[in-house]
C-alpha cells in the first residue's frame, strides 16, 4: 500500500502554517503617507464614520460598542451617544447638529444640543453612510427600504432621500456594494462596485447630479479602474475627493488598505498606505485629513502643511514685486 501523504494535505498545512504570520507581518507595516500622521484615538472597537464641526470639535462613531465619541478641541475625550445598534456613517445638518445612521436598527438619529437623540427616520434596511446638501436634505446609503409587509422594495443598494419635512424617498437603486456618500459642489459622489445594470466592478465611483426638488439624475462614472471595495469619502477644499479603499493600484504600483486621491480632473493618485482597514474620512477646518481605521481601533490624523509663512510689503508701485517666504515641500500656495 502506499503512505505517502496526499498533495493536498501537504498543501493544507503550509497554507495553515504560513497565513497567521503573513497577516501580521501586513498589521506590523508602518503607514505609508504622503503626510505626517498621527494618532488621536486608539485602544477602540471598530471605528466607522468620522464627522467634524466648524469649531474643530470631532466626532467618530464605534460600530462594535454602540459608541459615538465626542472629542473637542480641549481634548477632553467624552461619549456623545452610546447604547446604539451599531452606529456607522456619521454627518451634520445645516445647524451643526451630528446626524447617525443606526445600521441594526434602521434608523436615523439627530443628537440635540441638550444630549437627547431625536429618531429622524426609521424602516431602513442597514443605513450606512450619510451626505447632507445644501437645501438640508439628508442623503443615505442603504441596502434597501423595508415594506410595511415586510417585503423588500428594492433588491440592490439605493440611495435614499431624507427631506426636511420628514419625508424619505428612494432616488437611486441598483447599485452594487454601495459605501461613502459625498457633496461634491452640485453633485452627490458614490463609492460602490458599479450599477446592476452594468458589467461588474471591483471599484466604481460615481456622480449623481442632485436635480430640482432634490431627485438625482443619471449617474456618471468619475473613476472605474485602480480601486478595490472603496469605502468612505472625503473631498478637501479644492474639490478633491478621497477614497479609502480595500486595494489601491496607480499605474504598476499596488497598495493595500489605502487612501487614493481622486483630483478634480478626474486622475487617480496614492496618498496613503497600510492602513490595515480604513474606513470614514472627513476633512477639519485646517485641512487635515481624519480617518477611522475600522477594527485597527484607531483614529488618525494626515496633519495638512502649515500655511505659508510669506514676507511681502505692506504697500507698492512698483510692478513686478518678489515675495519670499518658506513654506512645506509641495505645499500649494
């Protein structure tokens, strides 16, 4: 007879062996950024949505520990909210006001100034990701609405509209794997996997032209190649977006759980590497980039170079004049 071991055996206990210590030597690579980073939380759960106040006062939410966490520019770490069914995508209204999509319940709340929680919006089949426009309608990113008899209206990913009378209507569907919603100056930016309709994808970004009465028209396609499950969305001050992703490729150069940058002429660059499981991303009054690293537990900052320290005259007729000053390498002036 013969007793020799089976290939696939063989095969089982290498993979078995080898994988543990490939995923740590993954977890153990420091953040490639072309910021300086830091962090401002850890030791937490799992962090999802991440929302910023004029002020600079900073919330993020803890979808395994029903938390969303207050933290001020005194640096006073507090809970804003806690006891929730797992709190994900995060915003605020025109008011300053934190709006929280409860993902379990289905719901969505507004937090009061007085530290009450107000049930906006309820019968919502895992609310995600939330983008509120300037009108004070309330964008949302769902699996799909829930009938009264229990049936599910829509088998695919929709958008939803939450009007400031209360009403909530469904403004797209048929979108796969749907994540991070943005305002993008008169357009709503979606990260998904591409529409149902069309070929799939592993990564699609796309426009919603936010029409009259707040419907969304036909959506365009910003970018469909070099992302894989791109997740939150964040768009700075000169109109570029920013997309946490499971995979990022840029020509020939593959980085994983990463952030690219999606500049307004629509071209795909890297900002950011080894973030072992990136997800929101919101934007603070300075500029500096926040992100909610999932189950890594951490929030971090991409700290935004200082403005340009720049000696000029007070007054001149003179014509052409030199200004001299200092300012970070690259920085935009």
């Amino acid at each position: 007879m013969d007793s020799r071991r089976p290939p696939c055996a063989t095969v089982f206990l290498i993979l078995t062996v080898l994988e543990p210590s490939t995923a740590s030597a993954r977890a153990d690579q420091p953040i490639a950024a072309l910021a300086p980073v830091e962090t401002v939380l850890e030791g937490r759960d799992e962090l999802i949505g991440v929302a910023i106040t004029a002020d600079g006062t900073l919330y993020v939410s803890d979808r395994g520990a029903g938390i969303v966490y207050r933290l001020p520019t005194s640096g006073a770490l507090g809970r804003a909210a806690s006891g929730l069914d797992r709190p994900a995508g995060l915003a605020l209204d025109g008011g300053g006001r934190l709006l929280i999509a409860e993902e379990r319940a289905g719901r969505i709340l507004r937090l009061e100034a007085s530290g009450a929680l107000t049930v906006l919006a309820t019968g919502i089949k895992t609310p995600r990701w939330l983008a509120v426009v300037s009108d004070g309608s309330l964008y949302i990113g769902a699996h799909r609405l829930i009938a009264h008899d229990g049936l599910d209206t829509d088998e695919g990913c929709v958008i939803l509209r939450l009007a400031p009378d209360g009403s909530l209507t469904t403004v797209a569907a048929g979108i796969r794997r749907l994540e991070g919603l943005v305002r993008v100056n008169g357009s709503l930016v979606a990260a998904t996997r591409g529409l149902e309709s069309e070929p799939d994808s592993a990564g699609t970004i796309l426009k919603f032209p936010i029409l009259s009465g707040g419907a969304l028209g036909a959506p365009a396609t910003l970018v469909d190649v070099g992302l894989e499950q791109p997740i939150g969305l964040g768009v700075d001050a000169l109109a570029a977006i920013y997309i946490s992703t499971k995979r990022l490729t840029v020509e020939t150069e593959l980085a994983r759980s990463a952030i690219g940058k999606l500049h307004p002429d629509a071209h795909l660059t890297d900002f950011a590497g080894h973030l072992i499981d990136p997800k929101g991303l919101a934007f603070d009054p300075d500029g500096s980039l926040y992100l909610a690293n999932g189950k890594a537990g951490r929030l971090l900052k991409f700290r935004a170079p200082p403005a340009p320290g720049l000696t000029a005259p007070a007054f001149t007729n003179h014509l052409p004049i030199t200004i001299t000053g200092a300012a970070d390498p690259g920085a935009l002036v």
